[in-house]
C-alpha cells in the first residue's frame, strides 16, 4: 500500500466530492505531518513551528466549523505505530463531524477557510483526509 500526504484533492478526488454531495452525517479523519519548520507560501520569513502555523490555522477553525454545523469530536497527538508499518508516523488526528458532505464543500469554499488557509499550508508537510460514514 503506498501512502501520500497532500495538502488538497486530487482533481480527481475534488470531482469525486463534488459529483455527489453525500447529504447525511460524515466524519473526517485527518492525519496530519507537520514541517519541522513553517514555509508560507508568500515566501515570509518565521520563526514559528509547522504545528504553531497550523495553530493559527486550527484555532479559529472551531469557529468556523460551527457555522457550518460541523464540530471536531476528537483530537490526539500519535505516538506510537502498534501494528503494521509507515515511513513516518503522522503527528497528529483529529476527527471532524460534519452534517453532510455539502457543509464541507461549502465549509472550504468559504471567505474565512481561504483567509486561514495560509497558515495550513505553512504548517502542514502534508496530511491524509478520510471521509467516514457510520454505518446504519
């Protein structure tokens, strides 16, 4: 199984979420690597962490999520890889609870996510992004 840390979709994944805007509940697992050091995309200079960056980043995201009916139910930093093997043990998880695949369509699509954005890109090396639906 080969495994690739990304910072956005593929087009193929964007057509994907956007060809059938599931409408009931979904939950991400996001698996994040942060930088060892923040590189903003605008070439400014910093001092901050990959996971500082993020911070200004995840923070006010709370806020954001809310307003789209999504909240985060869960958050860790990993340590430790017990069964089975990767290069590089990801830094962090964090599952995302949104009322339907719409809400975060149009979550990602907003002014304030595309504002924050920057700090995202700074601090992440990369992440996996796991849609989930639990069963009926």
């Amino acid at each position: 199984m080969e495994v690739t840390n990304a910072l956005y979709p593929t087009e193929a994944q964007y057509e994907t979420l956007h060809a059938s805007p599931e409408t009931g509940e979904i939950q991400l697992l996001n698996l994040f690597k942060f930088r060892e050091k923040a590189q903003y995309p605008d070439g400014r200079d910093s001092d901050l962490s990959g996971k500082e960056a993020y911070d200004l980043y995840g923070k006010p995201m709370l806020e954001v999520l809310t307003e789209y009916g999504a909240e985060v139910v869960y958050f860790a930093e990993l340590t430790e890889m017990v069964i089975g093997q990767v290069e590089d043990l990801w830094d962090a998880a964090v599952i995302v609870k949104y009322p339907s695949r719409k809400a975060l369509l149009e979550m990602t699509s907003s002014e304030e996510f595309k504002a924050l954005a920057i700090h995202r890109e700074a601090g992440l090396e990369g992440q996996l992004n796991i849609e989930m639906k639990i069963p009926n």
